[in-house]
C-alpha cells in the first residue's frame, strides 16, 4: 500500500511524475489570499498552478477558447458605455456580456466588484486578473446563471456573498470550467455555492465557509469532475459540502472542518470516485467524511483523519455498494463504525486502520452486510464490541477477511480484533492477529451458520477467557492456524460456550491457561502439534483429544556410502497407542532445526517447511557415536547413534534347511560351488533338539558359508513372558555351539487371527531383548529374522512393525512366496520394495519360495528370474525356502 501522509501536501501521480497541490490553505477563513497549513505559507496565483492531470476530463477544451476572438477588459474605473478595449474598459461583468461573442474573454482587472443577476448564454470565459484582488461581490443576491449548452470558463477569481434558493453564486445548466477560483462566504437552500445541472469541472479552486440547508457548497444533479480543491469550513443544515445524486469525480481535493458532512452521495445510479483527497476534521451525524446513500462508490488512495459523527460511520458511511483501496483511516469516531459503517457490499483492500473509534460497535469498520476486506492493518482501533471490526446482519451474509493484520485493537466486552453475530458468516484467512485485548474474534451466530478461521496466527492476546477465540453457541472449524502465548485471567485461550468448535491441523501451546476449554460444547481437536509429543488437561479441558501431532527424529546411516541422514518430521499422529500418517501441508508452515554432531559430522540446518518434513545427511569419516538434536516449536528431541562397520559385507545367498532334512559334505560342497553365503537350519526350543545345527556347523567349518539357528519362537498368539523367556534361554545356549555365525528368529509374531491382542511393540521389544543377548556375547553373531509380506497389514496383524525390528536385526526376511498369495513377480517387486523403504536400519533380502502350489520344484530360470526381481528393488540377495525343494541350484546373487 502506498504511504498516505497527513500533511498540506496531496501526491498524485501524473505521467509517472509527482505534483504537490499545496496551493491553498486547509484552514482559511478570511478573505487574504496568503493562507497556512502546518507553519508553511503558499499564495494561490494563475501562473503557479497548472491542470496537468490526465486522470480527469479537461473541459477546457469544449469551451473553444480561440486566440482569435477578442478579449474584453473590466474595471473598475472604467465606463460601462466603452468598447471594452484594454485602454477603454467597461466597468462590469454584466455589460461585458452584453457585447460578448461565443468564444470571447472577458478579463477583470483588480478590484471588488459588485454584481448579481448575470446570465450567461454564450460560450465565454471569464479571467479575473489574481484571486488575491479580482472579487465579484454578490451582496446577498444570485451571481451567474450558465444557460443550457452555454460552455463557460471561470479563472483566477473570487466569488462571494451570494444568495439565491439554488446555487448561491452559480446555477449551471450548461458547461462550467473552474479553475483557481475562491467561493467565499455563499449561501442558498440548494448549494450555497453551486447548483449543478449540467457539467461542471474544477481545477484547485477554494471553497470556504459557504452555508446551505442541503450542499453547503456543490448540489450536484449530473456531472462533476473536481481536481485539486479545498472544501473548508463549510456549513450545511442537512447534507453535506457536496451533495451529489449523479456522476462524480474527485482526485487530489480536501475537505476540512466541513459540518454535516463532506460529501453525501444519494440515489446516484452512477459510480463516484474519490482519488487521492483528505479528510480531516469534519462533523455530522452519520459520514462526516463520505455519506453515500444507495449509491455506488469508489474510494482510493484517500486519507481520514479526526473526523466525527455522532451516529454511523466518522469517516464513510454507506448503503451502496463501496470498494475502498489504498487509504487510510486515523483517529475517526463514531458511535458505529469508527472509521466505516456500511450497510451493503463493500471491499476493501490495502487500507490502514488506526486508532479509530466507536463508542459501540466496530472501531474501524461496521458492516451489516457482505463485506470483504483484503491485505488491511488495523491498529489501536477501539470499541464497545468489534474494536476493529464489527459485522452483525439480519440476513445471511459474509464478513470475508484476508491477509490482513490486526494489532493492539481493544473491546471492553466481546472482539477486539473481529466480531461476528446474527446471521453474519466469518471467513477469516491468513491474517495475524496479536496484542489485542478481550476475545480477539468473538462469534456468536445464528444456528445454521458455519465460520471458518484458515492459516491465521493469534498470538499474545489478552483477556479473562478466550484470548484468542471466543466462540458462543457458534459453529466454527479452525484449521492450519497458530494459537500460542495468549494470556488468559481465567481459561481458555480457544474457548467454547455451548457452541460446536473444530480445530484440526493447528499448532496450539504455551497459551498461559488452557488452551482449548469447552463448556457445554462440542469441540473437536485433533492433528494438533501441542508444542510438545504429549497431551493433558493443561492443553483441552472439557472435552477428549482422540490423536495429537507426533514430532519424530529418524537418524540412519548407510556403510556403502558411509553417510548419515537424519529426518525430523511432523507427517504423523499418535493416539496414545499407534502412529498413522497424515498429510502435513495442512499443517502451518514448521521452523525445524537439525544438528549432527560427531563421525567427523558438525552440521546443522534450519528450514521452514511445508510438508512437515526437514533432512539434513553428510558422510561420516569415522566409527563413533554421532549425536543428532532435532528442535521445532519449544520440543527438542535428541538422537544418539553408534556408527560401526555392517557384518554383511556382500549380497546373500541363503538356504533354508528344515529340521530332519540330511546335510552331508557333498551338499556342503555344492552350495559352496553355486556361491551361497549363509544356511538356516531348524532347531526346537520345545525338545532342545540342536543336532542338525550342530551337523551343518561341523560340516561348514572352515568354509565362506555361515550357519544360522533358524529358531521357531512363538505359537499362536502366546506372546508371554515365560514363552519370551524361554526362547532367549534357549537361544542363549544355541549361540554357545561351535561353529554357529547367527540366529533366525521365525514365528516371532501373532497368528493373525485375533486383532484385539496384537500388539506390535511387544514383538519389538522381544526382538530387542534377543539382540541384547546376543551382541552382548558376541557382536559378531548375526541376528535376522522372518516377517509377512503383507505390507501395512504385517504390523496390524502380525505386530511386526518392519521400522522398529529394523533397529535390532542385520537382516529381516520378508516371506514373499508368490504362489502362497497367488501373485506374480511384480507383487515380488512391490512387496520387496515396501519392506526396503521401511526397514530402514538393517539389510533386507527376501525370501523365494522353491515350489508351487502342488509342491512342484521350480525350474532355475523361473528362480533367478525371481531373484533378479526382488534385487532390482532393493533386496540384498535372494534368500530360498526350502533346501529340499530346489530342482536346481540357481547362481548366486553375486552372480546374477
């Protein structure tokens, strides 16, 4: 918005350049043509001002001023009986038109000169010699009458102390030019100064106390166009300085200390424009600046200030449709709208607000009708209820607010940024609103009416309760806002009395009382970032949060290209017993900071971010434990990981070998020929049957295959404690046997078929306590373990949460056996590529089943093409189930 200043200057521009109209005062009352506006001094002469703006229609031009035609000279002490030459003047205006051709000039030297009674029926102009000296005294009668189609130009002069029932000094029905003209002191019942019939233009001319019962200046019936004028001081009983019922045009004029209004616009079927002009002072009982009645108008780049009105709207106040752009309002009051009170359609935009007042409603702006108002500040505005908006209405209409800013506003009772009531409708979009005092937005509508709040940040408001948002018996759903650090005496930052409140995807927290209170309400809050991973009543009061925005730090590392990548995130809810995804862009936008210290790593980074996710990755130059601290919205979480070098060092190609089922060194040796890696042999907690694993050890001795215990760890959904700890007995022993490199857990979940005791953490931290015996005996000992294949489902029936096994495995085997699903290879592909994504912190090869439905070995094409299928997705080698249902051995995956 461009910077409206209150001072003897008005910018326009004009052809990209800058004029300043500071030709005449804001204040005079007398008759001296030197007037002052703050402490400078300016004298209004012909030759210092000059109509250059190309905004407004020049009239001049219709006038047909020839250099042709003749000028005749008045004077004072010259003889109405001579020819009216320079050196023989008449002595007045009158007889000059009496001998006057179309297209003639009558110059009036200086002096004061009393007339009245004049018609005008030519086209004619008339140029006093300077405003200062040239004054044609009415004496209390009628000056000119402008004749229908007369074109007429009047220049560098003043008018004064004329009377008559309409347009004290001129009652035009023709064409009327002004410029440089002083109406002083005029009165009429109709336009004190001017009666407009016709078409009438003014160019920086100076109205001054001038009186009428309606127009104490310009009763205005068809066009005027007005350009750099002052309207001081003026009186009128009923309406306005201006009263206008047709077109009107006005850029760069000022009214000042003007009674009953400035301008009042009533039942005009035209637009009325208002450019760049200034208000100040003015008094009435309804829009001492602007009263437009039923009538369109269009305010821009215009300034208010100090203008009263006892009743509605100090600055403007309407009932037709209004767009006001680019102006401001400063220390205006009213008993209804401070500044603006209107009672149609009316938009605003790129407007200031301050300091405006209403000893009721609506400090800046009162409406009770559609108002829509776009990129506004309003500032220390004041009022009963609404201290910078107040909108109520009858019918069912919309209060629109948009990227605009409210700051300091004050209620002594209900809205000090925004209030709403009745049948009115709040749309309220991405706007700050902070350090208002009392119930920043107040609603209280009637049933039916649905309000909205999107992407606004209330923050440090005061008030007794509902600091921020004060919601009575309403419906209103708040989403993708801010809601933090207001203070409340008593509770509820966001409050809810009796009314249905909806606050999703906002971030709400450290409000000094309550955040979130209901009181005989619905409210739901749900996919809140509370500012912290936790909910309790400090945060909703009265009513259930069923899920809350969960911040979460993933620190990863990656041995083959020796790089660390942590990733702070706020894309997902937690319901005090799982996590589920969200789509965080309908969030508010998140600060995350990210440091990683340690491995040779010190970096940080600190992005605001849209989609709820922040990354920060660098390489690593050695084994250590590298520490990683993630901050957003007063929660800092921290992240310590032991970097160390992986026991895989190669893709795997793995058997499973079931209990019973003979190994001999021929077997052995072929494996070692097709380039197998590692074998799982099955063992029995139940019988401590080991004496296959035993055989292979023995038999893989000395050889690059390792040997798995391939244990069967739970059997249907028992999950206990004893059945856990029996396990990690048995296991403990098995990792005692010579020859022994790892463990394959199998069975280690739920049967599936009993959704209500699946529990996945209980399967993780099982897994967890298995890897601490282990790498407690043995950090080289390998632990793997079997999962379904079953995507999203392994971890909602099974309790296998491939994220969080990952932690503690080497390898997680997912059964991806395509005849068992009765799918192809690219189910192989799609499952395998799910597990790699998710399992973030160990090695995943999948497993490949040997045989069909009807046991029927598969070839070793069909194998490597599986293979080859799943590696190209991510799996670390190929895993085969079973050894004793291989027609043939397939390469290995080093090989393939």
């Amino acid at each position: 918005m461009n910077n409206i200043e209150l001072n003897n200057d008005i910018n326009i521009n004009d052809n990209d350049k800058s004029e300043s109209n500071n030709y005449i005062s804001q204040n005079s009352q007398n008759e001296d043509d030197t007037y002052s506006t703050n402490d400078k001094t300016t004298q209004m002469t012909d030759n210092t001002t000059t109509a250059t703006a190309s905004d407004i229609v020049n009239y001049e031009s219709n006038i047909k001023t020839a250099n042709s035609n003749k000028v005749i000279y008045v004077s004072l002490k010259g003889n109405d009986n001579n020819s009216g030459t320079k050196g023989n003047p008449l002595k007045s205006v009158k007889n000059a038109l009496k001998i006057a051709k179309n297209y003639d000039t009558i110059y009036v030297l200086s002096g004061t000169y009393a007339e009245h009674g004049i018609l005008i029926d030519k086209n004619i102009t008339i140029v006093g010699e300077n405003p200062k000296s040239t004054i044609i005294n009415a004496q209390d009668k009628h000056l000119f009458t402008i004749a229908t189609n007369a074109r007429v130009s009047i220049k560098t002069i003043t008018l004064k102390n004329a009377f008559d029932e309409n347009g004290g000094a001129i009652y035009n029905k023709g064409y009327l030019s002004m410029k440089h003209v002083r109406m002083y002191s005029n009165e009429a019942r109709n336009g004190g100064a001017i009666y407009n019939k016709g078409t009438l233009y003014l160019f920086k001319s100076l109205f001054t106390i001038n009186t009428a019962k309606y127009a104490s200046c310009i009763y205005n019936l068809n066009s005027l166009e007005a350009n750099k004028c002052v309207f001081t001081s003026n009186k009128a009983a009923d309406f306005a300085a201006i009263y206008s019922t047709a077109y009107m045009n006005l850029i760069s004029c000022n009214f000042t200390n003007n009674v009953n209004s400035s301008i009042m616009i009533e039942n005009s079927k035209k637009n009325s424009i208002i450019d760049s002009c200034l208000f100040t002072d003015n008094k009435a009982i309804h829009g001492a600046g602007i009263y437009a009645k039923n009538s369109p108008l269009q305010v821009k780049n215009t300034y208010f200030e100090k203008n009263t009105a006892t009743n509605y709207g100090a600055a403007i106040y309407t009932s037709g449709t209004t767009t006001i752009s680019n102006s401001k309002f400063k220390s205006n009051k009213a008993e209804n709208g401070g500044a603006i009170a209107t009672k149609n359609t009316t938009t605003i935009t790129s407007s200031n607000f301050d300091s405006n007042t209403a000893t009721n409603e609506g400090g800046g702006v009162y409406s009770t009708y559609e108002l829509k108002v776009t990129n506004a500040k309003f500032e220390n505005n004041q009022a009963q209820n609404g201290g910078a908006i107040g909108s109520t209405s009858n019918v069912k209409k919309t209060t629109n607010i948009e990227s605009s800013t409210f700051i300091s506003n004050k209620a002594k009772l209900f809205g000090s940024a925004v209030y709403v009531t009745n049948k009115n409708q709040l749309t309220l979009k991405n706007s700050l609103i902070t350090y208002n005092t009392n119930r920043s937005v107040y609603l209280r509508c009637d049933n039916g009416i649905s309000n909205t709040i999107t992407n606004c940040t209330l923050t440090k408001n005061r008030g007794d309760t509902g600091s921020a948002i004060f919601n009575q018996k309403s419906v209103v759903t708040i989403t993708k806002s801010t809601i933090t650090k207001n203070n409340d005496s008593l509770k509820g930052a966001i409050y809810n009395n009796q009314g249905k409140t909806t606050v999703n995807y906002c971030v709400i927290g450290e409000n000094n009382k309550i955040d979130v209170c209901n009181y005989n309400g619905d409210v739901n809050a749900n996919y809140i970032w509370w500012l912290k991973n936790s909910v309790n009543s400090q945060n909703a009061n009265g009513f259930a949060v069923n899920n809350w925005v969960y911040f979460k730090l993933d620190v990863e590392s990656n041995e083959s290209d020796k790089t660390v990548a942590a990733t702070a995130s706020v894309n997902q809810v937690y319901d005090g017993k799982s996590f589920s995804k969200i789509d965080a862009t309908k969030l508010p936008a998140f600060t995350i900071k990210i440091t990683i210290n340690g491995g040779g790593i010190s970096k940080s980074i600190e992005k605001t971010v849209t989609n709820g996710v922040c990354s920060l990755n660098d390489k690593y130059s050695k084994e250590d434990t590298i520490s990683t601290t993630a901050y957003t919205y007063n929660c800092k979480l921290n992240n310590n990981l032991a970097i160390k070098s992986s026991l895989i060092k190669s893709k795997i190609t793995s058997y499973f070998v079931q209990i019973g089922y003979s190994v001999t060194q021929s077997m052995v040796n072929s494996w070692i020929n097709v380039g197998v890696t590692d074998v799982y042999v099955q063992v029995r907690v139940s019988t401590n049957d080991v004496a296959n694993l035993k055989n292979v050890a023995s038999l893989c001795k000395n050889t690059p295959i390792r040997v798995h215990a391939w244990v069967i760890c739970f059997s249907g959904d028992d999950v206990s404690t004893a059945r856990q700890n029996a396990v990690r007995s048995f296991i403990k022993n098995v990792i005692k046997i010579n020859g022994v490199n790892g463990v394959c857990l199998d069975y280690v979940r739920y049967s599936g078929l009993k959704l209500s005791v699946v529990n996945p953490n209980v399967i993780t931290n099982f897994v967890k306590s298995v890897n601490n015996d282990i790498k407690g005996y043995d950090s080289s000992i390998q632990l793997s373990a079997c999962v379904f294949a079953e995507k999203a489902g392994t971890k909602t029936y099974y309790g296998q949460d491939y994220l969080e096994l990952s932690r503690y495995l080497d390898v997680m085997l997912p059964m991806t056996y395509k005849y068992d699903y009765h799918a192809g290879r690219e189910w192989l592909k799609s499952t395998t590529e799910y597990v790699v994504s998710h399992a973030k912190y160990c090695k995943v090869v999948s497993v490949l089943q040997t045989y069909d439905t009807s046991l029927t070995k598969l070839s070793q094409a069909e194998l490597e093409a599986d293979a080859r299928a799943v590696m190209s997705v991510g799996s670390y080698g190929y895993s085969l189930f079973r050894c004793g249902l291989i027609s043939s051995y397939p390469r290995s995956a080093v090989n393939l």
